[in-house]
C-alpha cells in the first residue's frame, strides 16, 4: 500500500521548534528542503535564534582538499584542517 504524500504541518513544526528552543538550541542550520519551510521560517523570524542557511552538496563550491591543505569546502560533507 503506497501512502499519500501529505503537506507538511504547520501545528508539528511549532512543536518541534518549541521542543528544541526549551531545550536551549540558539542555533540553527538549515538546508534547503521543502519539509523544513516552517521551522526556517521560526528560525528567520526569533530574534534569539541564529540562522546559517546551508547548501546542498551539488549547489557547493570548490573541490576536495588534499590532505596538506587546509580547507573549509561549502557544500561538502568535511572540513579539512
């Protein structure tokens, strides 16, 4: 049995961020999916809230550091010291 696709909810994305602001989270990173467009937009709108808006891997920039190099690469999944 497939399961329909639901919107996602306004009333479960104010729990979560409720749940993680009680829990003292004062910063936010935020890549651009389409289930997360409540929260980022809670985030965008607290002012005790610090939002980094992510990329995602292929909208990054630059290439695998070597190994001698230090690097911080946007949109790769390490950073390089």
């Amino acid at each position: 049995m497939m399961r329909s696709m639901s919107p996602v909810s306004t009333v479960h994305s104010r729990l979560v961020y409720d749940s993680l602001k009680a829990c003292g989270i004062r910063l936010v990173l935020a890549l651009p999916e389409t289930w997360l467009v409540h929260r980022i937009r809670m985030a965008e709108d607290d002012p005790e809230i610090t939002l980094a808006r992510l990329v995602k891997e292929e909208e990054g920039a630059g290439s695998p550091p070597r190994a001698r190099d230090r690097a911080l690469t946007v949109g790769r999944s390490y950073v390089a010291r």
